[in-house]
C-alpha cells in the first residue's frame, strides 16, 4: 500500500504540475491576447488620430490656396461685367441704326400722300392730348372749387 500512495502521490503531483503549467499558460495567454487587444485598439484610436491630422494639414493647404480666389473671381466677374456692357450698348447701337434705315426704306417706298397723312396724324394726336390735359386740370380746379363750397356751406350751417 505505501508503493500505491507513493504512485498516488506522483501522480498527484504529477496532476498538479500539469494543472500549474496550464494555469500558466493560460494565463500567459490571457495576458498575450489581452496585448494584443491593447494593441488592436491602440491602433484603431492611432489610425483616426493619423486621419484627423491629416485632414487638418489638407484645410490648412486648401485654405491657403483658395484664401484669394473669391477676390480674384470677383475681379474677373466685373471685367466680364465691363466687356457685355460694351457689347450691349454696340449691339444696341446697331439695333437702331437698321431699325432707323428700314424705316427709312419703308418711307421711301410709302407713297408721299400717306406720309403726309401720317404726319397730319402725328400732329393731330399732339393736339388732342393737350386739349386732355387742359381738360384734367380744369376738372381738377373746379373740383377743388366744388369741395371748397361745400365745406363753406356746411360752416355757415353749423
């Protein structure tokens, strides 16, 4: 029986090494894979820290670059400005010079009687349109004559 405690014992102790040496490494694994998260998450926060200087330097050089454009757009907005506005009056010009020789070209080809009929018009409607106006200023003096006797009769009344 001693010889089958000694073996026990071995075996025990035997048991219980190998139980140590797994709790070691187990342990020393846990302790690895703990690193290694460490490190994983590490370089995840490192890998935005890196994105976000980068992002500033990248403002920073845009910035930097474009800090005149604005002006220099306006600039080149009101030259272009200038430029159609010279075009604009030459084109105008034109416009009116044909449309002066065309009607020209049509008085010419109108017999003389309708041009002076068109005049005698013309010269017609300027003395119909005074007579308009010295109408509406009579009618606008004696409405104020009208309104100044009704207010004078009715302070008499009262």
């Amino acid at each position: 029986m001693a010889k089958a405690k000694t073996t026990a014992k071995k075996a025990a102790q035997k048991t219980t090494k190998t139980a140590t040496k797994a709790v070691e490494t187990t342990e020393t694994r846990i302790s690895q894979a703990r690193a290694i998260a460490r490190k994983g998450a590490l370089a995840y926060v490192g890998l935005y820290g890196a994105a976000f200087e980068r992002a500033q330097k990248r403002w920073g050089q845009v910035k930097t670059s474009t800090d005149g454009l604005f002006d220099q757009l306006v600039e080149r907005g009101e030259d272009l400005e200038a430029k159609a506005g010279v075009v604009f009056k030459a084109t105008q010009e034109k416009v009116s010079e044909r449309f002066e020789d065309r009607a020209e070209q049509l008085k010419s080809v109108l017999p003389a009687s309708a041009n002076d009929r068109v005049e005698e018009l013309e010269a017609e409607i300027k003395a119909l349109n005074k007579k308009i106006v010295a109408l509406g200023k009579k009618a606008s003096v004696s409405a104020k004559t009208k309104a100044k006797m009704k207010t004078d009769k009715t302070e008499k009344a009262a």
